[in-house]
C-alpha cells in the first residue's frame, strides 16, 4: 500500500516522535490517511477525530532530513554502494565527497550517516538534513567487522570538540558509565573504586550539566571552561536549595 517515501515517513515519525501527521500532502501524512481507511469503521472514526484535533508541539532541536534523501542513503547502505555526496555545512559552505556508507543513525531528533570518508581517508558523520545531493556509484565496499553504528556514531561525536575535558569520578567505571551519556567521552578505570573520563566539548555549560548527573564526587581536573560552568551550575542549585536569588 505504502511508497517509499510513505513508508520511510512512517518509520521516520515512529523514531523521531514530533512529526505532525495532520498534513494529508505530506508522505507521513498520507500514509497514515491509507491506514485510517484499512481500519474498521468504528476504529477509524476514533483515530480521524484525532488526528484531526490533535496538535503536536514542534520539537524546535529536531532537524528532519529529506525523506528521498534519507532513502537514497539507506539504499546505498544496504547495498554497500559507495557514494558522492553534496553536503552543505551550517554556515553554507557546500563540497562533495565520496564515502563508504556504513549505516543511518538516529541520535536525540538527528539523523547521520556514520560512513568512512575517501578523501580524508578517515570515520566521518554528516548531518542527513545537511545533505543535499546523492548519486550512488558502482564500486561496493566492506563494512568494519562487528560494526556498532550506535557506539560508533556516541564515539565520534564526543571527540575532536574546542575543549578537551578529563574528569576524575569517585566511582567504579562501570558505574559511571551507567550514568554518563556516551557521547561525553571515554570511561577509563583507575582502580576499583575511581574511574577517569575523557573527551571534549563545544559546549562547557552543557558538559557540566551532563556530569551532574553522577552520582558520586568528581573533580574536573582539566578544562577551565567546565569548571568554571560547573561552578556557576553549582551556585545555581545550591540557590534554588535555600530559595535565594543567583546573581546574574
């Protein structure tokens, strides 16, 4: 019953859950409009009355790549057809480059293609909705063996940001690790009870926040800028504890 788009609309909405399904023209849309007329007449009243009053919040930090795009991609995946690629970065500089397409991964609302870049010879991951362009090439490659795109794609992001952080945590890595998103950095174990995290950032305010979540002490021994982030964050929540104002 479904087109490509259709279908790829559908399993896009499920993963990134802020798609507005209200807008029958759109792929997503109308999808769900051949669905709602499989349905049994009792059922589908029930869904078209929600569908049509309901009223999704848009999620302003989701970034929804193109549904030909990313099927193009998927395809070139499956296949392990290398690609070319007409990638625009946020500041509009555009280039073309040839890639192994490893595998499309979906991270908090985003979605990248995890992939080995020819030119630099080195693991790349480009933002899908940054790319504009898509042709697949005849030449095939192999992927990495026990490939793990989700670790993979948590590896690469939390390295080669503006500030270099390491953390001693009183804690056993494990545990640790258990608490920390993936993309901070890389747990190290020091001894049985202290752990080391290393990584980096572009954002020390969030970094910070991010550490809060630990719990157990940690000092962060290397950053100034997340120090001083964690500092300002402490200061805020010893505040709001005592019900006193922070300074500006």
């Amino acid at each position: 019953m479904f087109s490509p788009a259709e279908a790829l609309g559908l399993v896009m909405a499920v993963l990134d859950g802020h798609h507005d399904a209200g807008d029958a023209t759109g792929p997503v849309g109308s999808a769900l409009g051949k669905i709602v007329r499989a349905l049994p007449q009792a059922v589908a009243t029930q869904v078209e009355a929600v569908r049509r009053t309901a009223a999704p919040a848009p999620d302003r930090g989701a970034a929804r790549p193109d549904p030909a795009t990313t099927t193009e991609l998927v395809r070139a995946c499956s296949e392990r057809r290398q690609v070319r690629l007409g990638y625009r970065t946020e500041a509009g500089s555009e280039w073309l480059v040839e890639v192994d397409p490893w595998a499309v991964v979906v991270r908090h609302g985003r979605w990248y293609l995890l992939c080995h870049s020819h030119a630099a010879d080195a693991r790349r991951a480009y933002r899908v909705d940054r790319v504009h362009a898509v042709e697949l090439l005849d030449d095939t490659f192999t992927p990495p063996t026990e490939l793990d795109p989700v670790g993979m794609l948590e590896d690469h992001l939390a390295v080669g940001w503006e500030y270099d952080v390491e953390v001693v945590i009183d804690a056993a890595a494990e545990t640790a690790v258990r608490c920390l998103p993936r993309a901070l950095g890389r747990v190290e174990a020091l001894d049985e009870g202290t752990c080391r995290l290393v990584g980096s950032t572009s954002n020390p305010a969030w970094y910070a926040q991010q550490l809060a979540a630990v719990p157990a002490a940690y000092r962060v021994v290397r950053c100034p800028e997340v120090q001083e982030a964690a500092r300002v964050l402490g200061q805020r929540l010893l505040a709001a504890a005592t019900g006193e104002a922070t300074l500006p």
